[in-house]
C-alpha cells in the first residue's frame, strides 16, 4: 500500500493545550475512500484531532499525513485537495449565499460554482439570502455546499448534524452520502452520536479520554466481537485480555470478547453484537496507555 | 483575497472614511476662512506681528473668531487611535468570535498569505485615512501654530508624523488584542485604554527627554524681561519652553519662595521690582527645546510607536504561524 491510499495516517500525534492534554499518542492509518466515523463523548478529543488533520492546529508531538503530504506545510494544494466543515457551520453570517460562493470561488485552486449553484437550487436556497438569515439546516447546507464545491479528495466534518433537526439531519446525510455515490471523496466525521452509524460509515475511530482505543473496518469489528452469555460467574476474566466488558445480572454473565476467545464452559451462548453496544462498552472501559485495539484496515 | 477584505470590511473602511471626509470638508471651510485672513500668510504675519497692526489684529481676529475650533480639535489626537483600533479589533477577532477562521484557513489560500494580505491592506486604510485626517488638521492650523508654535499638545500630537503613528500603535494592539481576547469589542478597549495610559508617560516624561534642552540665562533688565533692546525674548513664542524661572548672579535657580520674598522686599524697599533684580545680578533662566527640532521630535517619537507595533504584529503573525490561535 503506497502513501497515497491513506487518506490520512498520524505517528503518536498529540496536542497539549495550556490546560493539559487534549490527545495522546494518536496512530491512525486510515484507508482513502469511504466514510470514516470518529466517534467519542463530548471533550474527548475529536475536534482536536480534526482540527490536526486539516491543518488548523499544529501537534504538540508526532506527524499527521494526509494525502501523502505532512499537513504542517499547508501549501495551497495540499489544502485544496482537504474540505473542511466546522462545528457548527460557521458563515459569513453577513454575506449573502452567492458572495459565499464568490468567497470560495476566490480562496480556492478549484471551485465548482455550478456544482455548488446546482446543489443549493434543489435544496430551494435562494442565493441573495444573507447567510445569517437562513435556518441551521440551511446553512449547514450552504457550508457543505462550499465545501463540496472545492471537489475535495479528503472531506472533514465536525459533528456535521449535532445542531440540526432530524429533517434537516436527514437532509444533510443525504446530500453527504450522494456526494460519496458519485465517488472519489473520502469522508471523516465526528460525532457523539452512535446511532444509525452503522448504516453510513465503513470504518470505525472511537476516540475516549484523548486517546483512540478502538480503530478499524466495521464489518471486521462486528465479525471480531461476540458476546457471550453465560450463567453468573466471578473468575478472573482477564484471560489474554480478550474480555472488553463483562456484565454480571443476577443470574447471569454478558461479556464482550474479541478475537474467537469461545468459552470452553458450556452453557454459554455467543451472539453477535450491535455496532452501538460495541462502541459503548470501548467508551466505558477505564483508559489505560496502550490499550488502543486496532482491527486490519482491508490491504 | 482583494475582494474578501473589501467585503469584509467595507462596513469600517466607509463608516471611518464618511466620517473623516466630512470633518476635512468642514476644516477646509472654516480653514479657508481663518487662512484669509492672513492676506500674505500667516508665518510671514507671525515675524510682523510687533510692528505691524493689521497683523496683530489678524492673530486676535483668529483666535476670537476660530479659538473655539482650535480648543475643539485638541481631543480629536484621539481620532487616529479610533481609526487603528477600530480597523485592527476585529481582523482576528471577529473571525475568532464566529468561528469563520476555520473556514478562511482552510480554503486554498495558506493562513500567513491570509494574514499578511490583511494586515496590510488594514495598515493600509490606517495610515491612508490617518494621514488624510492630519494633512488636513496640519494645514487648518498653520495660522495657530505661526503664532503659537507646534511644540504644544493640541499641536505636537495631532500634526505631522504621530497621528499616524498612533493610528499603528493601536492597530497593532487591537489586532494582537483581538488575536488573544477572541473577541473585537474588549479587543478595541484595550487598544484605547493601552494608548492613553502609553501617551500619557510619553507626552510628560519621554518627549522632553528625546534630546538634551537648552537653556537661556540673562540678566534681567532694567525695564523688565520684555525691555531687552536688540535681543528677542530667548527663548521665542515657537520653542516648547520646559521650565522657567530666576537664577542668582552665580547661576543658582531660585525657588518661586524666594522669588517671592525678593519681591517682598522690593515692595518694602519701596522701589521698582525690575531694577531691585537687575541691581542684585538676578538672571532669568529658560529650559527649552527650539522650535525647528519639532520634525526631529516628531521622528524619535513617531519611531517609537510604530515599533510597538510591530513588535506586536510580530507577536500576532508568530501565534498565527504556530497555530496557537
């Protein structure tokens, strides 16, 4: 695998902030083409980690790569080839919807005006708007729109829907996803929300405490899981750290494991388990240094 | 990047521009005026005034009928600092307040080619709209400062070079305040609050110090200071006199007290106050800066602002590069 089929790779990338550190010894190789998910409660670091990887903020140690090229150097092609969306959306809340457009057709390499015109006019919003003025989901619209619009290999969004409406939640998915049918974009977004992941992304960073401690294709993750349902039992269930939770009920044990670890007692049943149960039970987990899990990205 | 800065802060660039054209519309009107009245200029007035009426009753005419604009204009060495602050405040800050540097940062054009078109394209409209400001206070009062010298400070601190000055230094403070205070508003009171409490030091303390004053000492004559056949009062109206007074014959300085109790005993004594000083050798002594080292003054401290601020926007183009804001 060359460099260039990552879309993004970080070497023990962290970020110290005057309050403490907000990320440790991030690693990630994370494969170009579709939908990256960084997934993570609230201050655990995913913004910080987005703001990295577009280069808005410099790491306090190690590199982070995207596309093949260090993103400390922030050359315009290095930065016209990444889209960024901010939390929020932010806007030129005085600018009207076409000088938006004027402003990323004048800051940018490439822009496709038409593509962004023809994008907001399905969407039905009017270009002499003021930015200010149009609802949250609108201007989320417009935000990606533009971002969009630079045609970018590496598309980066922070928590793109957290604000919005489940309309306009919706609405802004299927833009984002129709964007990712036609092909050659990769997609990087964060979110708190486990929720309906599943069903967009094909790979997996869940990000607690500032560091990543699961990383990997979903199928792989879900077809490397198991939970295993047994009566009550209190042995020691550290076992080659294969167990990621264990839940003891009244009668009976649920744990997590990883990696085929079948129990040899019998009376214990293995099940599959749910994406949002998974990442869960990773963000429940105490942090420890070096417990990060990394599933085979596809080679 | 033209358009966007234009787009961006047109709002500022009009709003200061209205208001500095029409303040220079109403002193060139009232300019106009006052200047007529000095048919063969001014400064050429100013030497006659002695001997020539017509001219003596030209400098009383302007002061009675213009006195008032003069008195008005001393508080506007605040103007310039408005128009730096003003400008400067929200380069940074407000894109740091909405969130927008996250999106100007991450389009195609690289953060210190933003940066470095901005500050100045800012500085720019700065020194431009400062400058013009100044141009046209300097020429309004050429009638006053033929009379009054240039060193005062409804004079020194809005003429010639300062103002402009002024007008980075605070600049360079909103913009570097706005860059750490994420916000414009706190970020335009800093720049105010920093120019007042820099001017006042500077004025008081370092101005008088930007070169070694001279000082007069004569006896003092028979008929009085203003009796002096064949010497002009040393120092003259145009020198920025720093501190005056009465010396003994070897050159002592008097305190005021004893001034006072001098002429005490003149009233007792019974005779004229002036020969009573010139009999005991009393000399009258004039600390002061002459009046053509004003463009001298006006460069040290002219220097001395602007290096401030580029110190500062040092300091904002550094945390700019290392990403820290």
């Amino acid at each position: 695998m060359t460099a260039t089929e990552f879309a993004l790779r970080t070497d023990g990338v962290g970020k110290r902030y005057r309050k403490g550190w907000a990320l440790r010894d991030c690693t990630l190789a994370l494969p170009a083409g579709g939908v990256i998910a960084l997934v993570g409660p609230n201050g655990a670091g995913k913004t910080t980690l987005l703001r990295l990887v577009v280069g808005l903020l410099a790491p306090s140690t190690g590199t982070v790569e995207v596309l093949g090229h260090d993103v400390t150097a922030s050359t315009p092609q290095t930065l016209s080839r990444v889209g960024f969306l901010a939390q929020d959306h932010p806007l030129y809340k005085r600018f009207t919807v076409a000088e938006m457009l004027r402003f990323g057709r004048a800051c940018n390499l490439r822009f496709d005006q038409g593509l962004a015109e023809r994008r907001l006019a399905k969407l039905g919003i009017p270009l002499d708007r003021r930015a200010g003025t149009l609802s949250g989901g609108q201007q989320a619209q417009v935000a990606l729109a533009l971002a969009l619009a630079k045609r970018p290999d590496l598309l980066v969004l922070d928590e793109p829907v957290a604000s919005l409406d489940p309309l306009a939640r919706h609405e802004f998915l299927q833009v984002l996803m129709g964007a990712v049918a036609e092909g050659g974009v990769t997609v990087l977004f964060s979110s708190h929300v486990v929720h309906e992941l599943e069903r967009v992304c094909d790979h997996l960073v869940v990000l607690n405490h500032g560091r990543v401690t699961l990383t990997g294709d979903i199928d792989t993750l879900l077809a490397e899981h198991r939970l295993l349902v047994g009566p009550r039992t209190a042995t020691d269930l550290d076992r080659a750290g294969a167990v990621v939770e264990a839940v003891h009920s009244d009668r009976h044990t649920t744990l997590l494991v990883r990696d085929g670890a079948i129990p040899a007692a019998p009376g214990w049943q293995a099940q599959p388990v749910a994406l949002e149960d998974l990442v869960l039970a990773y963000l429940r987990r105490p942090s420890e240094p070096s417990a990060a899990v990394t599933s085979g990205a596809p080679a | 990047m033209t358009w966007l800065i234009w787009r961006q802060h047109r709002t500022e660039v009009c709003v200061l521009g209205l208001l500095v054209g029409m303040f220079g519309i109403a002193l060139l009107v009232l300019g106009t005026q006052a200047h007529d009245l000095f048919p063969g200029g001014p400064a050429r007035c100013a030497g006659e005034a002695g001997i020539n009426e017509d001219c003596a009753a030209s400098f009383r005419r302007l002061d009675e009928e213009y006195g008032y604009v003069e008195n008005l204009l001393a508080g506007f060495y605040l103007v310039p600092v408005v128009i730096g602050a003003f400008l400067g405040a929200p380069l940074l800050a407000r894109e740091l307040e909405d969130g927008t540097w996250q999106l100007a940062w991450t389009q195609a054009v690289p953060r210190m080619r933003w940066l470095a078109a901005k500050l100045a394209a800012l500085a720019g409209v700065t020194v431009t709209l400062t400058g013009m400001f100044t141009a046209v206070l300097t020429w309004f009062r050429q009638p006053f400062d033929a009379w009054e010298g240039r060193f005062q400070y409804d004079a020194f601190d809005l003429e010639g070079l300062v103002p402009v000055a002024y007008a980075l230094f605070a600049f360079g403070v909103a913009t570097a305040a706005g860059a750490i205070l994420r916000r414009s508003l706190p970020a335009f009171g800093v720049a105010f609050g920093a120019f007042l409490a820099a001017r006042m030091p500077v004025a008081l303390l370092a101005r008088p110090a930007y070169a070694t004053p001279l000082t007069s000492m004569e006896p003092v004559g028979v008929g009085g200071s203003k009796d002096q056949a064949g010497h002009r009062p040393v120092p003259s109206f145009a020198d920025w006199i720093i501190e005056h007074g009465y010396a003994d014959a070897t050159g002592r300085r008097l305190s005021w007290t004893e001034y006072y109790e001098l002429e005490g005993a003149a009233n007792r004594a019974g005779t004229n106050f002036n020969q009573f000083l010139h009999a005991r050798g009393i000399q009258q002594f004039g600390v002061y800066h002459p009046a053509d080292r004003f463009w001298t003054f006006q460069l040290i401290e002219a220097a001395l602002f602007v290096a401030v601020a580029a110190v500062l926007i040092g300091v904002v183009v550094w945390r700019v590069r290392r990403r820290m804001v």
